[in-house]
DNA sequence: CGGACGGGTCGGCCGGCGCCGAACCGTGCC
DNA sequence: GGCACGGTTCGGCGCCGGCCGACCCGTCCG
C-alpha cells in the first residue's frame, strides 16, 4: 500500500513466520490436513512446550494457522488450502541438496511416501501422478489450453460417487496443478482433487498410513486400476511389502 | 527427495531469504520481470552497496534470483516465472493492514499502479482484469471446468498476432489465475498471460511507465476495447475520474 | 595512464529472536 | 477435593544476522 501494493517489510514479516526450523516444521507437518495439538507439534519439533505456545501464537496471528480450542487442547490447523498451496511452492523451490545421503532405515520410510502420500487433502507420490495421468488418459481431464474438466469427466466422476457440482462453490479452483515433490510432475489438487482423494478413502481403496503416507488396500488396487483402466501391475506399490519397517 | 520431501530446516532456510525487509524489497521491484543492476536496488532499497552486496549474493546462491554480469555491472532477475509466482502467492497472503492510509501524492502514484502495471510479464491491475473477463465474456478463456483456453480462443488469438502453439512448450502453464493484489480478483497469468502482453507493448497499444506502470496510449484505448468487445469508455483511466477510484 | 565508478570483502557493532526453565492457570480424572 | 496434565506467561541467556564504513579490485573513459 505504501509504494506498491505490499512492500518489503510487510512480505518480510510473512516469510519471517516461516523462516524459523521450528515453525516451519510445524507448517510441514500440518500439511497433512488435519489438526494438531500443540503439544504434539512441540514434541514432533523437539521443543518444549513454552517454545511451540509462542510459535503457534505467532503463526495463527499471522494467519497462516487457525485455532480450535477444546476444553485443555489447542487444536491448530492450516488456515485453508492456499495457505497449503503456498507451503507446497516453497518446498518446491527448496534446492536441491548436494548429497540425496539417506540413511537405509530412513529410505525404507521415505519410500512408502514417495509411493504415496498426501499433499494437504489430495493424493500425492507415485500414485497422485498415476491418477493424474489416468484421468488425462480417460478424457475425465483435458490440458489442451490449460488443465480443464471436460464435460465427459463430469459424467465420469457422478459414476464413482464424486459430484461436482458442490465443488464449484467457494473460491477455491476445480482442479489445479501441483508439482510433485518425489516425481516432479504435476498431480492433481484443488477442490476435485481433494474430493477425489476423500472418496477413495470412503471406498476403502486407500488408507491412512502413519503420517501423511497413504496405503492402497488388498481390494483397492484391483479396483482403481479398472476405474482408471489401467493394468493392476502398474499400481504396484514399492520394491517389497511397504510394512517391514526396518530392525528398529 | 532428502528425508521426507523436505525437512523443517531447508524449508526454513529458503523462507528466510524472503524474510528480510531488504531482500524482500528487492524481491518485489525485481517482480516487473526485468534485470536490475546491483545499485539499482541497493538505492531503491535505501542501503549501502556493500549491504546490497551481500543480500544479492545470497539470494543468487539461494536460487531465487540469477546473476548476469556485463562489465562492471551484476544485473540481476528473478530465476524464472515459478519464482515471481511464489513471490506474489506469499503477498497474497500478507494479513490486510489494519489502516489503509496513504499518503496524498502516494495515493496518485498508487492510483497509476492500481489501474495498470505489471505482474512479472502479464497484465495486472484494473486493466487486467477486464482483459481477463473480457476474454471469458468472448469465448476465448472458459472456466467451467478449471480455466482453460478455448479451441475458438486459439483462432483469436492468431487473429491479433498470438500464435499459441510456440508458448506450448517448457513447463510453464499455458493460462494460470494469479490473484490481483488491488482488485482482489482474478487476472490472467501464465505463458499466454505474458505473450498477450508482449504482443500489447509490441502493438503500441500500452506503454511502460515508471516502475511497474502501464499506461495506455490513446491509440491503444480504442483498439483494445474493439479487439475485446468493450465500450471504449470501459478502459478509462484514472486521472479522468472514472466511476469510484477504490472503495470509499 | 590516471581518475571515476560499480561492485565485493572484511571487521565490528548491535538489535532481534529463538530457546529454555520456572511459575501459573484451567481442565479433566480419580 | 486433590492431583496430573496441557497450555501459557515471563525473564533471561546466547547466537545469528543485518547494517555500515573502510579498503580493495576491476572496468570504463578521458
């Protein structure tokens, strides 16, 4: 508003709540959607309680988190899925590291996510980037001038259960790009994105792992590969059985 | 791609590049899409050479900005249109100042801004987003189902010497939404946003100004509101009292 | 060839902020 | 009622980093 819209210390002041290893481990682990304690927060964190009280203040001051109290809880949660998406840009932009250096224990856990995960309330990994590619394959979704639903696809979805005429309300887009963090290639987010992924959580086709990993069931994988036409050995899920976490 | 995608430090690191007054000034004059010199922004950010100095190298080595030198001079922009993408996301969320108050002879250089500028490479402000609704109004943009660029739209555009095919490539999005800052509404981004304009500055229908200004010429206001359907009284500018300069 | 100028480096100052422990408050449970 | 527990506030410590001035280097120009 000074010079020009937003100046430098107002934008400096928003980077700042994210520019903190705590804070912004905090944002990370909230993006899977659901809400946190603060305590959970501290002790996911590594900080004692008093430090995490202070952060959250700051973050829900800032906007970027809303509060929920519930009797002795302090139940935080992003504020809304742009606040997501943002979070999502900039880990995008993170550079890449020297050395990809991970320990064999940490590999076997970061292999179940690259596999699948979520991304806010959309499917994300190998297999958000399968459905993706699926439904451009099916003609649900059309990229000819921008990622678009087509009209076939509005059928198409009604026959799995996911109308989408209740997604167009509210401000937030119908289907949206989001660029892989494992793949990088794009999967599918906003509001048809995340409609699609609570349906096949619905169905029983995926599962909540621990965190943000996501599981494709016995039954699911049969099933969504003939929903998306695909061969069922194409949603093989990693190199062995994802359970088997290592001697530990 | 580290541990899990990304961990609280790099991310927090990457923020902290943002999360400086400086920095971040630079970050939002470097948004008009052109190469500045190391003085440059060091005078339009009211510090030293040497302060200057520091915060470019960083920002360079952080991947947000890439460096040309020419001579004795370092000429600096932004790494790319993703970058100018999480500048403005990271403005739009900037909490709504409690007072908008500005100062008289701001207020016109904001009124300038606020009619007519650039966002990175597309058009913003108030003209933005009437030749963002203008373009869904003939057909040529439509957004049932995501924003999407039209098959009529592609023979438009040819039209008035914008061949879509070229700016198909590379991995930027053909049309995207980018939020104005000052209308609060949507206004067209993406590859096709920065070639229509390209084409506009090429035709001579609209000319830089100071800044991110953008003024239209007196040729260019007849011409673009017959090219888009508008009443040329539509595309007013400001100083000529237009009906309400903002909100009261 | 010498001076002017853009830019980079170094050293030092100083403010801001992230952290914790201790004390306090309210809730929920026994 | 009493205790355990989640969360908050406060004071204080320590470090990181933003800033500058001074000095040095290379380029451009007369």
């Amino acid at each position: 508003m000074t010079t020009t819209s937003t100046d430098g210390r107002s934008l400096a002041g928003l980077a700042a709540l994210l520019a903190d290893r705590t804070r912004a481990s905090f944002c990370l682990a909230l993006l899977d959607g659901r809400a946190w304690t603060a305590g959970e927060l501290a002790r996911a964190a590594g900080v004692a309680p008093s430090t995490a009280s202070d952060h959250l203040t700051r973050l829900v001051h800032g906007g970027l988190l809303v509060e929920e109290r519930q009797g002795r809880h302090r139940y935080v949660r992003l504020a809304g899925p742009s606040v997501a998406q943002l979070i999502e840009d900039l880990a995008g932009h993170v550079p890449a590291p020297p050395v990809p250096a991970r320990t064999l224990r940490a590999a076997s856990a970061g292999a179940a996510l690259a596999y699948a995960r979520t991304c806010y309330d959309h499917l994300a990994g190998r297999l958000g980037v399968l459905v993706h590619d699926a439904l451009l394959d099916r003609g649900v979704l059309d990229r000819t001038g921008g990622l678009a639903l087509t009209p076939a696809g509005v059928a198409w979805l009604a026959g799995i259960g996911v109308p989408v005429e209740p997604l167009r309300t509210g401000r937030r887009p119908l289907v949206r790009d989001c660029l892989d963090w494992t793949e990088r290639r794009p999967h599918l987010a906003g509001a048809l994105g995340a409609a699609l992924c609570a349906r096949f959580l619905d169905l029983g086709w995926v599962v909540r792992g621990t965190g943000r990993a996501i599981r494709l069931t016995p039954a699911g994988g049969p099933a969504l590969a003939a929903t998306l036409g695909l061969a069922p050995a194409a949603l093989a899920p990693p190199p062995s059985r994802d359970t088997g976490p290592a001697r530990a």
